[in-house]
C-alpha cells in the first residue's frame, strides 16, 4: 500500500510545517489492522520481523528518498508524465523537501524498519489550526504486512499525545488502494472541502487514547 498527498512540482507537495515530535522515539508495534479492503495483515512469524516506527533522522534519507519515488509510481503511473514523479529534477527537490523536514524541531517523520531495513515512511504537520497527514508511504514489496497500519497507528497514537481531535490528509483520486486502506482507517470525506485538485481530501476524528481526559 502507497499513499500520500505529496505532488509533483505541477502540484506543489506540502512538507510537515509544525508539530514537533519530543525527542526520538520509537514505537514497536504488532499492529493487526487492514492493510487493503478485505485483507488482514500478516502476523510475524519466523521470516516476518515485528515493524519498529521510529523517527527519522539524516542516515535515513537516502532511503525515505527511494521508497518515497517506488512508492509514487504505483499510483501516478499512466495518470502523469515519468519525469513529474520519478524525473531527476523531482526526486532532487523530493529529497530537499525530505532533508528539511528531517532536519527541523517543529516536523514529524517517521520511518518503519523491518530487519534493519526502511520499508515506510509518514509524516505529519500542523496548519491553519489542522493537522495533517501529509505522506504515508510504505515500500511495494512490503505491501499487506501491516507496515502501512503500523505507520498510521504510530501517528495517531502521536496525535492523542498532544490533544489532537481531528486530521485531514489529501488523496490521489485514482488511487484506489489508498482510499479503501483509510476507509478502513476510519477516514471519510471531509464535508467541508470534499477535493483540492486532482486529490481527494479526507477527514479523521481522532478518539482520544484510554485513561486521558
């Protein structure tokens, strides 16, 4: 499962602004929710290494930058042209977008490793008084394994640590497989502002965590 808000140059991606994580953590996590409509996730098993979500930092980048573009062409392939996702020119100002939000205290990336290997990305922010899932994405190869539920749970387990009541994130129309993961997600349109562009816009309630309040 791949999805995300993040555009090519034609349509501007929108990097984590606020929102800063407290310091590096790391959330192991052996997250059964849907992968995809209909799908369980994969428990671990002897070859199947339990997801660790933890905070991104600078080693990671090359990495991010490469999932990130894999990622992308799963759903932007035959709806726009090579060049605006994967050309050279775009995966550099990708990489320039990733290294700032890394690099900066009021941003919140985090990464999923499986056996020491990078297999997800998400990030998320804070505008206009919303917060925002700006990128979720999770390796082809590691697809139906929990690493895109690992991911949003992590997120959202952020969101209740700070108070947050509520989220948008932006979805390419055409990109199925995301919108079924987060409906499943508890994701619906938002009423407000239903599509920005060629993007779907959804809208979650988050319910705050057990014992807060």
């Amino acid at each position: 499962m791949a999805s995300s808000p993040s555009r090519p140059r034609a349509r501007a991606a929108r990097w984590p602004s606020t929102g800063s994580p407290s310091g590096r953590r790391a959330w192991p996590t052996s997250a059964t929710a849907a992968d995809g409509p209909g799908r369980r996730n994969r428990r671990p098993g002897p070859h199947v290494l339990p997801t660790m979500i933890r905070t991104a930092k600078r080693d990671d980048l090359d990495a991010i930058v490469t999932l990130h573009t894999e990622a992308r062409a799963t759903y932007y392939s035959g709806h726009l042209a090579e060049e605006e996702y994967a050309g050279p020119a775009e995966v550099g100002r990708a990489r320039d977008g990733w290294a700032r939000a890394v690099d900066r205290e009021d941003a919140t990336v985090l990464v999923a490793e499986e056996d020491g290997a990078l297999v997800g990305v998400a990030a998320h922010s804070v505008r206009d008084g919303w917060t925002y899932l700006t990128q979720l994405h999770v390796s082809p190869a590691h697809w139906r394994e929990g690493v895109g539920s690992a991911l949003h749970l992590a997120c959202v387990a952020d969101w209740q640590r700070r108070g947050v009541t509520r989220a948008r994130l932006e979805v390419f129309e055409p990109n199925r497989r995301a919108q079924a993961f987060y409906s499943a997600c508890g994701w619906v349109p938002d009423p407000e502002t239903p599509r920005h562009g060629g993007h779907l816009v959804l809208r979650l309630a988050v319910t705050q965590a057990p014992g807060r309040g």
